[in-house]
C-alpha cells in the first residue's frame, strides 16, 4: 500500500504508478491473484477506491459505476477491464422477508454507489418508493430496522449461502429482465491527468491474468483455491459464481453499461475510454 503525505491532492507520490488499486472482494481476484512485484494493490471497500484514485493513490482502481458518473470530468475509463454481469451476479442481493412490494423501508450499505443507484432505479421502474436508510453493511441490524437491506460483495454471497430464503432479488438479474442488457457495476478507472504510459502498464498487467483465467484450468483453480480459503465459501458456490461475475469488459456490457449510466446516474453521454 503506498501512504501519501500531505501534498497527495498536488503531486503523485513516489511509487504510485506501481500501485493498481482493487477491490477487497472476490470479484476482482481473477485480476490480482498473478500481480507480483514490482507492483502492490491498495485494497479497499468499493466506494473507499474512488477516493484513492481522487487523492492520486494509485494508477488505476475499479470503482462503482455510479461513482464514475459523479467524476467524469476528472476520470477516465480503461478499456476491457470491469466488474459485470450477464444476469445473475449473485453478490448484489436484496434481502427481506416480504416481497419487494411490500417493502416499507430499505437499509442501503455505505460502500457501493453502482447498487445503491440501481436499486432506486429498479424500484422507481417498479412504482415503488419506499423510505431508504443508509448503514453499515451489517445484515442483522440492517434487517432489524427495515423491511429490506442490500448487501454486497462477500457479505451477500455468505449470508445467501446460510438464509436462502431471504434473498428476494438479484440484482444483476433484475436489471437484466428491465433493459435485456448485461450490468456493468464496477468500471476501472483513472485520472485524466495520470501518464497514459502508466495507465497502459498497468491495464495490460491485469489483462495477462485475466487472459490466464479465462484460458488456464490451472490458473482458475489456483484462483477458486484461495478464495475459498478467504472466504469459507464451497468450491461448488465460487465455481457459480465466477461464471456470474466477468471482469471482461466487452461490446455488450459497454452497451449496459452506458445504458446504467443513461437511466440511473443521469449522464446521457456514456462513458469515455482510454484511447492509446
């Protein structure tokens, strides 16, 4: 991890163009399990990453959707590289015990934007408005002061696997039956002002492995092995769910992605990439 001093919002600090920031979830193993010296990861929350990349932290960070709308004039996306899915994601989950329509409140989490936003736009296509409160991401409480509470990540897969019957919708899948489009949630991105030397560098570091990912038995395995040793989740649930979340950023998700970009986060004019 580097630690910037005092002068972070002025300069980038020494070592910074090594520094790729990432997830601190599954999804993004694919990506970083291969990552060896001379470069280092600053892992985070999604919605902490945004901020990275804001203060010059790192090269590169995958950040929610959503939060890119809020900065593009100060950000950049890099090309083939996101946090999608084609339907199901598995890990963006609406938990309750009623159905959605008979919600009256819903806990949100504080640290995704892309969920939060796609969750409202869901609900507003749906004729729904129930009362929303922003919490920790922490299941019981969240369900212990609402009808409703949206989790993600790891915590989503976990409390999935041991309260079934609590999921009410999959979000990935919802959008999906909305548009007929895949979900593009997370997008890597970078400063306007950030070499695109260095930028280049790094994209092309992580699309190496998800190259081995998606080409090597043994790569993928080596990838499933220590996420089940991070996570506690079986073999069998991770085998799902890295065939329902895709780090590859191609021709359809980008159309999903703008389409998101158009009707959730209110920018008409879609994302703009990285061009060499």
């Amino acid at each position: 991890m580097v630690v910037q001093n005092s002068k972070r919002f002025l300069q980038f600090s020494e070592g910074w163009k090594n520094t790729i920031a990432r997830v601190a979830f599954l999804n993004c193993d694919p990506l970083f399990h291969s990552l060896e010296s001379p470069w280092k990861t600053l892992a985070a929350p999604p919605s902490w990453l945004t901020g990275h990349l804001l203060r010059k932290d790192c090269v590169l960070a995958p950040i929610p959707a959503a939060d890119y709308a809020k900065y593009s004039d100060e950000l950049i996306l890099v090309p083939e590289l996101g946090i999608c899915s084609k339907g199901e994601v598995g890990s963006v989950l609406l938990f309750g015990t009623s159905d959605i329509s008979d919600m009256s409140s819903i806990a949100l989490p504080s640290d995704s934007a892309s969920s939060v936003a796609l969750l409202k736009y869901i609900l507003k296509s749906k004729n729904l408005s129930p009362k929303f409160k922003t919490m920790a991401p922490e299941i019981e409480p969240m369900l212990d002061e609402c009808d409703g509470a949206l989790l993600i990540g790891d915590r989503a897969l976990e409390y999935a696997r041991n309260h079934p019957t609590k999921v009410r919708v999959d979000l990935g899948q919802a959008w999906l039956e909305d548009t007929e489009k895949p979900m593009v949630f997370g997008v890597f991105a970078a400063r306007k002002d950030t070499p695109i030397n260095d930028v280049i560098k790094a994209q092309k570091e992580l699309l190496k492995s998800l190259d081995l990912f998606e080409s090597s038995m043994e790569y993928r395995d080596s990838v499933i092995n220590r996420a089940m040793e991070k996570s506690g989740l079986p073999r069998s649930r991770l085998e799902k769910y890295f065939g329902e979340v895709f780090n590859r950023l191609d021709k359809p998700h980008i159309e999903g992605l703008n389409e998101f970009l158009s009707k959730a986060c209110d920018m008409p004019n879609g994302a703009e990439f990285l061009r060499n």
